[in-house]
C-alpha cells in the first residue's frame, strides 16, 4: 500500500486532460524512481522483490534519457518554482 498510493497519486496526476501536466511529470517520475529504490532496500523481502521487479519496467521506459521528449524539459525548466534550481544544475 506504501507505493500503490504515491502511484495511484502520480498516475492521477499525470493523467489530467483538463489541466497542464508537462511541469510536474519530472518530479513526479523522480518521486516514483526514489521511491522503488527506498523499497528495494528495504528489509521486507516481499515489498523489496516487488520493488525490484517494477524498478525493470520503469527502466524500460525512462532509463533512456533519450527516449523523453526534449519539451517536457523545457517546460519544466520554464516552471517559476524551479528554475533556479535547474539552471545551477
């Protein structure tokens, strides 16, 4: 239930078609990455098996940097909240 409901949260999120979702899919795919590492780790065999088992899938599809539309960047380097942030980084 730990990670099905920041999921469940970020999938909500992600999924709006009457608002803006660009600026946050970033911190969102951060959030899901950090996430399964944190359950990895942990000392619960089931939850970290299981863990590891979604963090291959979602390599799969946002390990390679490449692979992302360079405009989702933009737009969240373009976010007020965090640009300052970026533009050191």
């Amino acid at each position: 239930m730990k990670f099905l409901r920041l999921f469940y949260h970020v999938t909500l999120q992600l999924s709006g078609s009457l608002h803006v979702t660009s600026n946050v899919f970033f911190h969102q795919l951060v959030s899901v990455q950090s996430k399964l590492v944190q359950l990895s780790k942990s000392g619960d065999v089931v939850l970290s098996n299981m863990a590891d088992k979604m963090k291959l899938k979602y390599d799969k599809y946002w390990e390679n940097l490449d692979n992302i539309n360079f405009l989702l960047y933009v737009a969240v380097m373009l976010d007020g909240r965090y640009k300052l942030t970026y533009l050191k980084f």
